[in-house]
C-alpha cells in the first residue's frame, strides 16, 4: 500500500515537473526544437482537426492533455504518462483531443535512431530470436516512474545549456533503455539491425519513401526483403496496417499536401510531382484522405495558420 501511495505521488510530481518545463520552453503552440537535438517539445492550447505527418522513430510521452493517432483503421489514445513509440518512419493522423489555453497539451518527444536500439540491446544472434518477427511499428504504453525520472532530468537540463551536451545523451539513453525493456514494447524491439522480418519491412519502408513518386514495384521489393509477394504484403501490413500500396498512396498524399501549403503550385502539378498520372484520381483520394478537395482543403488550413505550420512538416 505504502509503495503504490510512493508511487502515485513520485507520477504526479514529475507530471508536474514535466508540464512546467514544456510550458516555461513553447511560449506558443506547436513543435519546437530546444538546445537537444533528438529532444522536441509540444505545446496546444485547443483541441485540433486531425493533423496528417509522418512520424519518424520516436518516444513521445504526455505530461497533459490527451491525444489520438490513427495508423490505417486503427486508433490509439494516450494521455498524461502514457508515451506513444513508433519505430518505422508511418504516415499517421493525430488529433488533440483534451486541450485548453489553460491546461494546454504538452508533450515531449524524444526522436531515437537504431544504432541506439543496436547499442542497448543484447548483440548474441540467440538472444535476439524473440525479436525477428514482424508486428506492428507503433506502441502505446503506461511510462513507469523511473522513465518519468528521467524525462524530468532530460527536460532540466534545458534550464541549465552549459551541462546538455554532455548529461543529456545519457538521460536520452536512459528513456530509450526502459522503453526497451518494456514488455509491451515490441515496437522499438525490433528496431534491432538484423531483427528478421521486421527490420526488413522497416527497409522497404525506406525504400518507398525516397522513392514514392515512382511506381511501386512490388516483385522487386519482395526480392530485395527476400520474400515472396504474398509474404511482402502480410508483413509490411502486420508492421503498418496498411498494404505497400496504401502505404504508398499516403505518403504521396501528405506530400502533395505539403507541397501545396508551402509552394506556388497547383493541384494537377503537385499530383503528377508525387507520381499521380491522373489529376482526377488524385483529387478522389485527396478527398478520401483529407474530406476536401485539394485548393479548398489548402484555404481551409491557411486560415488556421497553426495547424498549417503542423501539417507542413513531418514529427
């Protein structure tokens, strides 16, 4: 009893902590960079239409306030100590969903690369067997109090510049650590180089998103995953919840959408710019995907300039 008690008033103070040191470094809403490279913090006073971008690799954890993502069909809530992970670059909807200029949605997201995931994890080939196969490339779960403990120190350092460079990668390593040894995070698991099946989907992913305005080829994906078609397909889904080609189409589409909002240029250009052959299957999709047509879509975020600046960059 004595413990729990312990433990609920060590998550509440350093939800506390971590809300005061998001709002003291966003004096505004939306993303912002701080002194940290890999550390971004979130700040939004009102709730918000969903915001289509694309997640790279990441541990997003909530200090307040509460958010849904969407992946495919899917949908995923988290709120005050829970952290979103995501282990594959995915195209994902996002909405604030309880958020005020009084008690504002703060997040802080803690961006990881594999070699880290490499570094932390066991390096034997036969410890790493509960690792090579394929789920899906996002997590959501409950931070304990010792990955708590360290978001905090992570977010002090920000008041103190001269001591980031050199405490803040160990508090960073420390996050990504207990996240690893979560159990439900099978997510950032299989970020491991030579994880299977997962780390080949992950490659195929990278491979559709340098290349997504060509055509998707996917006899020679499958080759280069060494993998039949059929296996590409079940894989990939089971990582993204979504096909190759969905896949590819989202991410065309927020491109397209992006290009839009920050270029002079007109719907039929940014379609064939993203691999569209067809401006009117273009516009179908984008419709499907966003609820307008591309130029009312545009003028609709441009009056909500906010939420504009979030759609035109990936988090």
């Amino acid at each position: 009893m004595n413990t729990s008690i312990s433990d609920a008033a060590r998550t509440r103070a350093a939800l506390d902590e971590l809300a005061r040191l998001i709002a003291r470094f966003s004096n505004s809403d939306g993303i912002h960079a701080t002194g940290f490279p890999a550390l971004s913090i979130i700040r939004g006073s009102e709730k918000t239409a969903p915001l289509h971008t694309v997640y790279e690799p990441s541990i997003c954890l909530v200090a307040q306030g509460r958010k849904w993502v969407m992946l495919g069909e899917e949908t995923y809530g988290y709120g005050p100590s829970d952290y979103f992970a995501v282990s594959v670059g995915l195209p994902i909807s996002g909405q604030v969903a309880e958020a005020s200029p009084e008690q504002p949605y703060l997040a802080a997201q803690l961006h990881i690369d594999p070699q880290q995931v490499a570094d932390l994890m066991p390096a034997k080939p036969a410890e790493r067997g509960s690792y090579t196969s394929a789920g899906r490339g996002l997590c959501v779960s409950r931070a304990g109090t010792d990955m708590l403990d360290a978001f905090v120190r992570l977010l002090r350092l920000l008041e103190t510049p001269h001591d980031l460079n050199v405490l803040a990668p160990m508090a960073a390593r420390e996050i990504l650590y207990r996240a690893l040894h979560d159990e439900q995070n099978h997510a950032l698991r299989q970020m491991l180089p030579g994880a299977g099946r997962a780390a080949a989907i992950a490659e195929v992913i990278r491979r559709i998103r340098q290349a997504y305005a060509e055509p998707l080829r996917i006899g020679e994906l499958a080759g280069f995953a060494g993998m039949s078609p059929s296996s590409l397909h079940r894989y990939f889904r089971e990582v993204t919840a979504m096909s190759p080609l969905q896949f590819q189409k989202r991410i065309r589409l927020q491109e397209a959408r992006k290009m839009l909002l920050s270029e002079p240029v007109q719907a039929a250009e940014a379609a064939f710019r993203v691999g569209y052959e067809s401006p009117s299957q273009f516009n179908r999709e984008y419709v499907r995907l966003f609820g307008l047509p591309p130029l009312s879509d545009v003028r609709r975020l441009r009056s909500l300039p906010a939420q504009a600046a979030l759609e035109s960059r990936s988090t």
